[in-house]
C-alpha cells in the first residue's frame, strides 16, 4: 500500500495497514474478523428476536446522507446521471418504514474521508453500519435498544471466542464489567463545559472533536450517550427539540476506554415543512432530494434509529488499536490499497 | 513594457485604458506622464468615468498628527510612505495588502488562460484569492483540458507560486453547487493538503451576487454543456433560438437561522478550513453581516451593486441592490473582517472603503484588464501602482498601518445619511 498524499503533520495513526497478504494471513486480522462474526450472530439474532426485518441496503442512490462531516461522497454515472454511493442509508430507513415498523440493515457505506482522519485509528473509507429504525420509537427508545446490542455482542464474543481476545490481547475484565451498570448519559453543553474544565477549547455549536472526544472516552468509567448535539453539528434529519430548539434529539455512543465513537443516532424530523427548512439549513439543495420530499410530502413515519459502527464496535471488543485491524480489506483515507 | 496579449477583454463603463497603463507601467503610472515634466501643468486628472458616492468622498489628511509622532519615535527618523505597514489578516488568512484576487467567475473570459494568470500573479503578490462558486460545476473539478479553466487548475495556478506564509485560497460554494460537493472534493484533495493544513485554505458561503442583487447565477453555456448539466440547472428559453442556452441558477432560500446554521455546519464540518460568507448588497445587508459573524464566519464580503465581472441582464446593474458607499454606510464591523469590492483598482476608493470599516478591498474586472493587457505582470503592476498610492494617502493621514484608518480619515460632499459614520 502506497502512501500518496503528505499530511503535513506527524500522522497519529499507531500503524497502518501491511500489505493485504501480510494482513489476511496475520493471526490478530483472523481472530479479529472471527470476533467480528459473533457480533454479526449476536445482532441478529436480538433484532430478529425483537421482531426487526432485515433488508439490505441500497448501494447507490440519487441522494445519500449529506450529514457526515467533512467527507466527499462517491459519485456514479447512473446512465449519464449521477448517483452517489451510500454513505449512509439514513433516507432510506426512513422509507423502508412505510413497510415494516422496524428494520435493519447491515449496510455498507464509503466516505471519502478528509485526510485529516487517516490518523485518528478509527476512520475507514468503507465500513459497514449495523444499521436500525423504528417507526414511532423516542430516542430513550433506541438508545435502550442500541443498549442491549453492545451488551449482547460483547457476551457474545466473551463466551464464544476467548481465544481469538487472547490473540487481540483484550483487557477482559473491562469487557466482562460492561452491561453491570447502565450506560452513562451526558450532555454535548456538559460536554463542553467539561472539556472547558480540562483546559480544552471545544465549540458550544459544532462537534466534539476527535480527540476532545478521545480524551472524554479515556476518562469516562463506562460506555456513554452523549446527547443534544447543537443543530449546526448534524445533518437534516436528526430531529430538532421542540422545547429547546437549537438542540437535536440525538445521540453518540461513546466507549469507554479511549475507543471513542461508536454510534449514531436520534429521532428523526419526519414533517415536510420542518424537513424543508433544515435542509435549507444544512445548506443543501431540495432539488436533488426529490424522491425523498414527494415521501415527506405524502407522510413518513416519526421515527427513532441509529447507525452502529461494525468495525467500531469490533474494534471496541476486541481491543484493537486501529479500526482498520477489524476490516479485511482495510482503506484509509488518502491510501491506495487493495 | 509590451504585451503580447491581443487585449480581448472588454469592460465598458470601467476605466480600462488607465488599468492597462498601470499594468504597464505599475507605480509609475501614479503619476502623470513623465516625458511633460517641467514643461507642462497639470490640474484635477478626469477619470472618464462617472464618480459615484464613494469616489466623491475625500480623503481628509490632518495638520497635527500625534500617529506619526509615534511612527518618529519608533523609527527615529521622520517616517515616510514606504514606512505605511500594508500587511493585513484577511478573514483568517495572512495578506501582503489588504487586497485580494475577487471571484472572477465561470465567464469565457475569467476561464481561459487570464484566470491562471491571474491566479499566479496574486500569489506572488501574497493576497488570497477568491475562486468562484459555479468554475467545479462548468469547468469541472479536474479537467484535462490546458485552457486553465478547471477547478483544480486554478488552485494550482496559485498554490505553484506561493509567497512564503502569505495569501490563501478561499473557495465559494452556493445553492445550486452544493450538488456538486465542490468543498468536500477540496477538503479531501491530497493536492490541497498542504494550503489546508498551513491554514490558508478558506470556503466562502455565496448568497447571490453584487450584478444581480436577489437573482442567481446567470452564464450563457453551450448546448453540449447545456445537456451535460441538465437536470442540475434550469435553463431559460430565452437564448434558444441560438448556438448557446442560458444557464439559471436559483439565488437560494435563506433567513437569519438558515445563514446562521449554513455557517455553523461550515464550521462543524471542514474545521481546518477559514469560514467566509459572501453577500450581495441587500438593504438589510448589516444584518446579515451581524448574523454571520455571530455565527462564526471569519470574513464577509459584500459585492457593491458596482461590482461583479459576471455576466448580468442590464436592468440589474441599473437598477437593483446598494452602492457600496451606502452598504458601507449601514454595516459596522466592530474588528470582525469586512471586505468589499466593486468598482476597485485605484489607491483612493480602496482607502475610503477601509476608512469606513472595510479590512480589504477585492480586485476583478481590474485584475482581469491587467492580465489581459500583460498576462506575466500586469496585475502585480497594477497592485504596485495601487499600493503605492495607498500608502501616499495613508501616510498623509498621518497613519502607517492601514488598519489604522477610520471614518475621520473621509469626509466632503457626500451627503450623509442617518447613522452614516462620516466624521465621527
């Protein structure tokens, strides 16, 4: 793999990807992408059990998720008109909605990730989302669910595959602790304000940053939802709080440990007018969301759901340094490889 | 000084013939012809166009001048002109001048071979340079082609000369090229890296245009473009019985929490890159500067109804948006960064702009005529002759840095409006 771009600054990352022999045939890539099928059973097998469909997620689209900070998305000649590869298939759960209440995908994404992420162990140009939405559900609803799924996958792994965190050199008893207590919450303005307490600059209406957040993560005892992210921050269709407008009803999942994000999600604004005007605030372009307007128009569901990083959360279980580590053909921005 | 160039460019109303001759001559074209010295006398030189309000301010220099007293004890000599400290932070970005290269646009014109010069030059100069919102769109991004017109093009012609530390490149984006994703593609560049991590790499939110206050984007395309972009642009039967087709764009939808949460997912989203708002001459301009710089926005421009190199229906430029003179009359910048353009290439406007709250004037259809007229060095010429005069008049100010002029520093037979900051 060839490094094609000067980033300017020392890159951060702790390693980088070998090349794709070295990788596939590196013991830790093997117990990671075995640790990374439990997950996948685990998931499953909850959701089905909860009564979620799965369906699989587009590929491509007219429109993609435009929230994603700072990423370029794929463009695709669709018969000399141009699609986009899913960043992610937000706008499409909200539709699949209008034919099961609750779904799910294991959806593929790409981002064409700023270079500014290649150092941060935990951006990949093209992972997967364990992807949910629920017509009718509150964001204390999903975030309960998003919950469960972390708890599940982790004993999963725990009882099916000790070996393979023996070879990842996980730190069990922080695994085993997880899911004693309840997931802490805390505010993106307690965010900031506590950050402001470490003498860190963070911006009242944007994102935490990526080691602002890194930072919260090391120091917090266990896994947190971090909640209320500033309206600037986010992309359309996290839905805006209508007792505290300026604040979306949505949340991070953040781990514990110094492993950083790990989840996305929220309630959705499901009202056209209210969608329209967000749109115009993200600074986005109603005409190429047609498809998804003239749905709006018509009536979507209010809904909650989030988008589960895979990578992430494997990464997350299996203690590895780098996200890369739980992908098998790993890409990272900037870099050329397989 | 010859020129190869075979002067195509045209700029009626515009006082073409003295841009050219400065961008032949640079500071010496300050002053009248040298060859009637000592033979000849001179008076009040006629400009040949008409002056607007802000022309006919004048530029009060003072008897007392306690700033210069300072200036002699710094220096320990008495200071002259060339002692007049230029150097600017324009909306982040370190500035030889308080200059900067405007948007020159999708035009023919602006897309051949005069942007890259132009580009080149103002990064030798160390002055930012804007690039406009609809170039990626029209031109595309890469381009193969050597005319110079693309996106990309462009930025390189300009990050290939830079100037030390100094300049940036701030690129605008509007309604319409959203679509196109122009500061996401730039954001993840590996050939722009370098300007963005150095802190010189700038986007611009566009909200409409100082030719056509109220109105989009409007370029005259080839029918073969034309079909390229359809679907992405509206078209207007107006052109259709001909070889090309007028290209549409929306002015797009915005109020104060629309420009408010634009700016703020601008910051959200490209962290490392500076954060500009440009805004026609609206009548409720100032509010829209308050609202963008509460916001965030480390610059905003506004683009005088004087202004713009674009391509404009006439009753628009007749009729429609506020002089600069009036937008500067009703925005108070408070130390945020205001930039101005319109009708720009001559020491004394760009003086009265910064003396009445202006951090840096833009340079386009001026900078356009002096590439045209030497494409090697016609615009660092004309900028020497600009910046030449500005620092005469700001050192009879009694001034030495340009950031030091103020609304005292003008005054005369304008007539004020209410509120205007003449004189204070």
């Amino acid at each position: 793999m060839t490094l094609e771009v000067t980033l300017g600054e020392p890159a951060r990352a702790t390693t980088v990807p070998p090349d794709l022999r070295t990788h596939l045939t590196d013991p830790s890539t093997r117990a990671a992408l075995m640790i990374r099928q439990s997950v996948l059973t685990a998931v499953r097998r909850l959701l089905d059990a909860e009564g979620f469909v799965e369906i699989q997620a587009p590929i491509i689209g007219p429109v993609t998720d435009p929230g994603v900070r700072g990423a370029k998305q794929m463009d695709v000649d669709f018969y000399g008109h141009r699609y986009k590869l899913m960043t992610s298939a937000i706008l499409y759960k909200q539709a699949t909605l209008l034919a099961f209440d609750k779904i799910y995908y294991i959806a593929p994404n790409v981002r064409m990730e700023p270079l500014e992420t290649f150092g941060t162990d935990r951006h990949l140009v093209e992972f997967h989302q364990i992807d949910v939405e629920m017509a009718g559900a509150s964001r204390d609803d999903v975030t309960a669910l998003c919950e469960r799924l972390v708890v599940a996958a982790t004993r999963e792994v725990l009882q099916h595959r000790p070996a393979q965190l023996g070879v990842t050199g996980r730190d069990l008893d922080a695994l085993r602790r997880l899911g004693q207590e309840p997931f802490g919450r805390m505010t993106h303005a307690a965010a900031v304000a506590e950050l402001a307490g470490m003498s860190q600059q963070a911006d009242a209406h944007a994102e935490i940053d990526w080691s602002n957040e890194e930072m919260l993560s090391l120091e917090a005892p266990r896994p947190f939802f971090l909640t209320d992210y500033p309206k600037g921050s986010r992309g359309f269709y996290d839905r805006e709080s209508r007792s505290d407008p300026g604040t979306l009803r949505n949340f991070d999942l953040i781990a514990a440990e110094g492993f950083g994000e790990l989840c996305s999600g929220g309630e959705r604004e499901s009202d056209y007018r209210r969608i329209m005007s967000r749109i115009r605030e993200t600074g986005e372009n109603p005409a190429k969301y047609g498809w998804y307007l003239e749905l709006a128009r018509e009536g979507l569901h209010p809904s909650a759901g989030f988008g589960l990083g895979l990578e992430r959360l494997v990464r997350y279980i299996a203690g590895l340094d780098a996200v890369w580590q739980a992908s098998a053909y790993p890409k990272l921005a900037g870099v050329r490889s397989a | 000084m010859t020129s190869s160039s075979p002067n195509i460019l045209r700029a009626e109303g515009f006082p073409a013939e003295e841009i050219r001759r400065r961008a032949r001559l640079g500071a010496r074209a300050v002053f009248p012809d040298a060859s009637g010295y000592g033979a000849d006398v001179f008076g009040e030189v006629p400009t040949g166009n008409r002056p607007d309000a802000l022309d006919r301010l004048r530029i009060l220099p003072p008897l007392f001048t306690p700033r210069r007293l300072e200036k002699l004890i710094e220096l320990g000599r008495e200071p002259m002109p060339a002692d007049v400290d230029l150097r600017t932070d324009i909306g982040g970005l370190p500035s030889a001048f308080p200059l900067y290269l405007s948007a020159l646009g999708s035009t023919k014109v602006a897309s051949t071979r005069l942007g890259a010069a132009a580009a080149r030059q103002a990064a030798q100069l160390g002055i930012p340079m804007v690039i406009g919102e609809n170039i990626a769109p029209v031109n595309g991004y890469r381009g193969d082609d050597d005319s110079g017109g693309s996106m990309r093009r462009r930025i390189s012609a300009y990050t290939g000369h830079l100037n030390g530390d100094l300049g940036g490149v701030l690129v605008q984006q509007s309604t319409e090229d959203a679509d196109a994703e122009v500061w996401n593609q730039i954001y993840s560049d590996p050939e722009t890296g370098p300007i963005l991590m150095s802190g010189r790499l700038g986007f611009e939110l566009k909200l409409g245009q100082g030719a056509k206050p109220g109105l989009g984007g409007m370029t005259l395309v080839d029918r073969d473009v034309a079909e390229a972009m359809a679907g992405r642009y509206a078209f207007d039967p107006a052109f259709d019985d001909g070889p090309q087709r007028l290209r549409c764009s929306a002015p797009g939808t915005f109020d104060e929490e629309i420009l408010r949460q634009q700016i703020r997912l601008m910051r959200n989203n490209f962290p490392r890159a500076r954060v500009g708002v440009k805004l026609f001459p609206g009548r409720d301009v100032a509010t829209a500067c308050a609202v963008a710089w509460e916001a965030g926005a480390d610059s905003v421009t506004v683009d005088g109804a004087e202004g713009g190199s674009g391509w404009a229906p006439t009753v628009m430029m007749r009729s429609a948006g506020l002089p600069l003179a009036d937008c500067l009359a009703r925005i108070s910048p408070a130390g945020q960064c205001l930039c101005v353009s319109g009708r720009m290439w001559e020491g004394a406007r760009a003086v009265r702009c910064l003396a009445l709250g202006a951090r840096a004037v833009g340079l386009g259809r001026a900078a356009l005529i002096a590439v045209d007229e030497d494409p090697d060095a016609g615009l660092i010429r004309l900028v020497s002759a600009l910046t030449f005069e500005m620092r005469l008049l700001i050192s009879a100010l009694g001034k030495y840095a340009a950031r030091d002029l103020a609304s005292e520093d003008v005054g005369g037979d304008l007539v004020p409006e209410p509120g205007y900051p003449v004189g204070r």
